[in-house]
C-alpha cells in the first residue's frame, strides 16, 4: 500500500471517527462502562450537519464516463456539466456509484481497484467525509460487467440445472469477494424473477428457473455467499417479478397480467425468502402489475406496491433501489423530474442512473422545500443508505489494495472451483443417435453460428483435445452467404456443432428464421450436427429435428470448455432442466419438461 493512500486511509478514519462517535465517549475517563456504539448511534451520527442538499446527493447512484477518475471525458461534460468522475464526485456528493464495461469503465481488475480508491478519495475531499457504496451488474453468466481475468460463472440458470445451493453459494462468495477486492461493495445480484415466459427478452437464462421453490433457494444461498461470506450487499431484483412479460422495460412499458392469486404463487415467494434470509437490497422493476396497483404506474412508481407489498407486507427493512432512470419504461408516462419524485414517494430510497441529474436532483430539493415530501422522508433513506455503508465496509474501510489484485481475483483455485461447477450444469437434451460422447475418430469439426468469441473459445478447447477445427461464425442473424458458406465447410468437416442465441427472438429483424435455416441447412447435409443453445434452452423448439442438442445457459470460455468436454465423454452431463421448453407457439404444451436431462 503506498504511503499516500496510507495517509487518505488514516484521514478517512480520524474524520469518520469524529463524525461518528459522540463528545462524551471521548472526553475522558467515566466511571460507568460504556456500552459499544451501534451502527444505529453511528449512522444517526453521521447524519447530523448535513445539509438538505447533501442528503438528497446521498440518495443518487451515479456513474461516469472512463476508467479513470481524474481524466476528462467530454461524454461527461454533455450529462454532468463537469468533465471527470472525481468532479461528478464534488458537485452531487451522491451515494452510490456503478460501474459499466460499455461505459469505457472497466479495463482490468487492478484499473478497477484503482479508479475505486481515486473515487473513494474525490468523495472524502468533498468535506462530507462520506464514502461511496461502489456497485456493479456481476450476475455471472450473460451479464458480467468485469470479464477474464476476473472469475467467470455460468449464471443464475446454469446454477438452476445444477440443482446445487451449495455450489450457487460458493459462486456468489467468490464473485463477491473479487468485486471487494476491486473496491466494490455491491452487487446488483442475484435476479429473483422467475422466468415463466419462454419468450421473455430480457430475463431468461438471468433466472434460475421456472420453479419458484428451486428460485427461492437459489436466491437465498447467493444472498448468503454475497453477504455472509464475501461481505458485500446483494441486491435481489426485479421486484415485484420480471418473470413474465414479452417486452423489454429498457425499451418499453411491459405488463404483467397475473393474478394476485399466481402473484403470491410464483413471483413473490424469492423476494419474500431473500428477505426472511436478510438481504440488504432490493431492486425495483419498471413494470406494471395491475391486480397489484390497478393504475398502470410502474412498479418504481408504486406506493401500494414498494410500501404497502414490499415494506409492509413482507415486512422489508433494507434498502429499496430503483432500477436504471434512464430505462424507457419509467420515463415515458411523468417525465424524469416527477419520476424521480415519485420514487422516493413510492418508497424508494436510491435513484440509479438519473439521466438528467440536474433535473431530478433539483425536483427532488424543490418537492422537500414545498412540503411535498418531509425531510424526515429523506432522512429514513438517508438512514438506510448510510446503515449498508456501514455493514458492506464502505464506510469505514472504503479503500482496496492494488497490488494484492493477483491474490485475490481470478487465482487458479477460483478457476479451478469455477470451471467444476459449470460442468454440472451442462444439460444434454437430446441423443437420439447416440452421437455423444463423440469417439476419438471425429476429429475434423467445423464450430459455427452466433458469437465471434464464443466460436472461438470452443474451437480452442476441443483444438486443446486434438481436433482440427474450422471456425465460421455467422452471426445472430445470418445471411444466405454466412449460412451457404457455413454448409460448404461443414461437408468437408466430420462434425459440425453450431452455436444458437435466443433463436426464438424475433426483437431482431429475421433473427428467429436466420438461425433456424443455419441449423435445418446443416442438418440437410447429411452430416453429423450438434445444436448447443448458448443462451436460453428453449431454442430446440424451433429445429426439434436436430438429433443432438446441448444446452449451455452460458457462452463465456468456461462454459465452452464445459461443453467440449461433454462432447468428447470427459464429463457426463448432469444438468437438468430447470424450465419447460415449450412446443413452438403453444407455450402451454411441453416438448421437453421441467427436469428432463440426458446422460450416458
């Protein structure tokens, strides 16, 4: 640790300490024992001489444009008026701060450890002394925001065919650990929607499953590694349940059309069991429910669904953090100044990603001056927040280390641990021609279909077991010439396996029929095919003419490396399916049901 971050860590503390404990329990000697300090006595403490405006700067989660906190990026100056994350920091003295990878924020973990001290530091100069709670998106699986070198899991639906809470678990408490040594105290995982709907765009494979029990317990042995072994705060989301919609709320407003009845069945019992296990946070959906509120707001914008459902009925006493502002569905009805009003009436305590920060940090100081909301209102958030800065450490030991990223994210016995648990999860679906485990004379093999990199990363691990291979990717959508192209190799290959994403989707133009003629030319070959579904299970559906169908609920390089040793007999597979795969435009009727999985 360098001597100058010694020195910020001892400031922070001597002014953290002054902040925090009261005259009396240093003036001197007393002759009666003093009882500890709680995080209460603390929290409460802090709070004293804060300014209005410096208390609704607490409610906001904020990002920033770059990987570095002291360098200018006009993107920045367009949103904030300022022009680098520390002067973010200095004009809105917010709570919270997230990262992105599609925001030019993540480069490696040692940049990640540093930019969070930089931040960290911006925020104690500020004279608030407050530290930020640092947060991220590391789901595991399809949404990551840090990549290699850092852990890489096959996420929530991979752990739900497993069927393993321990391994689920273990995950978290290794992801967790990782982001803390990065300066991240948070994690906005896991996501508790059970996915119901196999056409849902934005969910899927981010569930664990369509059964609301296995979810449950899914949810609440992440909650466990997050909070109890890796010492961050864990966040469930969405609430009330994003499980079951066809629309994308980052696009549009979508409806949810259960009953209170099929409510209470399947979307509240992981949010109502992440809360009896303790959970810290939860994330609001932007979706209407209306046997839940009958007005059509979205659930961020629901008093009778945040207070009345979440607050009062299942008794939650943690933070409640909206989803992203910025999101399409949240915008379109008030306008983003109500909006941000409307939540924290709702019952939210943190505004992530406001994106007109101006605009809403004015509307909310304009509605306490009028009286439309108390400062007392502000002050229970203000609370909440500053109670999880306390338990997730950022409050009093904000700062990470450096030069100790190597020891503590990605080590090989993380790797190790992690490449073990994703090979339970991998689900063979169909064998009809007991063409897996392929014999030691298939070694010519063409990998094709969606992912530049995913492609790549499974020809790599079945060249690592002595294959020729050919890579031709072709994308989400491929053309006639991708898929021409494709067929002509896969003649002069032994095997072909070919790679399918969300083949279902139709949100991308021609996608659905693309990659369902890829497969069904493949197959008219006459060769020998092996679908893997990448993503979510369900594309089978659409070419249950394939013979051979694997699926992955994952396409990172552990995940391929998985696959490549089901498909050359290294693993049995053991995933189940953690969801009905449903007949083709009868969502009611399965082709493959919930728990089925093949092995030899």
């Amino acid at each position: 640790m360098s001597s100058l971050r010694r020195s910020a860590t001892a400031s922070l503390a001597v002014a953290t300490v002054a902040a925090l404990v009261p005259a009396a329990a240093v003036a001197g000697p007393s002759p009666q024992p003093k009882q500890p300090i709680t995080s209460l006595q603390q929290a409460t403490q802090a709070m004293k001489g804060m300014s209005l405006e410096e208390k609704i700067g607490q409610l906001f989660v904020l990002f920033a444009y770059g990987p570095d906190a002291s360098k200018p990026d006009p993107r920045n100056t367009a949103l904030y008026g300022v022009a680098t994350p520390a002067e973010v920091v200095a004009k809105y003295k917010p709570g919270g701060w997230i990262y992105f990878n599609a925001r030019d924020n993540v480069q490696n973990p040692t940049q990640l450890a540093t930019y969070s001290n930089q931040l960290q530091s911006a925020a104690i100069k500020t004279g608030l002394h407050l530290p930020l709670t640092i947060a991220t998106d590391q789901e595991q699986g399809v949404v990551v925001r840090i990549g290699p070198p850092a852990t890489q899991f096959g996420g929530n639906m991979a752990h739900g065919a497993t069927r393993s809470t321990a391994d689920a678990r273990t995950a978290a408490g290794i992801t967790g650990r990782e982001l803390k040594a990065m300066g991240i105290r948070q994690d906005y995982a896991p996501d508790a929607d059970v996915n119901v709907n196999a056409l849902n765009p934005v969910i899927g494979v981010r569930s664990y499953s369509s059964d609301p029990k296995l979810v449950s317990d899914m949810t609440v042995a992440q909650v466990q590694g997050y909070q109890r072994d890796a010492g961050i705060t864990a966040t469930a989301k969405h609430f009330p349940g994003h499980g079951d919609t066809r629309d994308d709320s980052h696009n549009s407003l979508p409806t949810i059309n259960h009953t209170l009845e099929e409510w209470n069945t399947i979307d509240r019992p992981p949010f109502e069991a992440a809360v009896k296990a303790g959970i810290d946070s939860i994330m609001t959906a932007h979706i209407a429910v209306p046997s839940l509120d009958p007005s059509g707001d979205p659930a961020t914008l629901s008093k009778p669904i945040m207070t009345g459902i979440l607050r009062n009925q299942l008794g939650f006493k943690g933070l409640i953090i909206t989803d992203a502002l910025e999101m399409a569905a949240v915008r379109a009805k008030y306008g983003d100044a109500e909006v941000a009003v409307r939540a924290l009436e709702a019952g939210a305590d943190q505004l992530l990603l406001p994106p007109a920060p101006d605009v809403q940090f004015k509307a909310v100081v304009d509605a306490v001056k009028s009286g439309r909301i108390s400062e007392r209102r502000i002050d229970e958030s203000l609370l909440r927040i500053l109670l999880v800065k306390l338990k997730n450490g950022s409050l009093l030991s904000p700062f990470s280390d450096p030069a100790k990223i190597p020891s503590k994210v990605g080590t090989p016995a993380s790797l190790a641990t992690a490449q073990k648990i994703v090979d339970k999860s991998m689900t063979l679906v169909k064998n009809d021609t007991n063409t897996l485990p392929l014999s030691n004379t298939a070694r010519k093999i063409l990998v094709t279909g969606w992912g530049v990199s995913t492609t790549q990363s499974l020809a790599n691990s079945l060249t690592t077991r002595g294959a020729t291979t050919t890579v031709a990717q072709t994308g989400a959508a491929p053309t006639d010439a991708a898929i021409a192209d494709a067929v002509t190799k896969a003649q002069a290959n032994d095997v072909t396996v070919v790679l399918t994403q969300k083949a279902w989707d139709t949100t991308v133009t021609d996608k659905q029929a693309k990659q369902q003629k890829l497969v069904k030319d493949l197959l008219a070959t006459g060769k020998t095919v092996i679908v893997a579904a990448v993503r979510d299970p369900y594309d089978i559906a659409y070419f249950d003419q394939a013979p051979t169908y694997v699926a992955t609920y994952g396409y990172q390089a552990v995940s391929m490396e998985s696959l490549a040793k089901v498909l050359y007999g290294e693993i049995k597979p053991t995933g189940k399916l953690p969801v009905d795969i449903p007949v083709a435009g009868d969502p009611a009727t399965p082709l493959y049901p919930f728990g089925h999985g093949l092995s030899w």
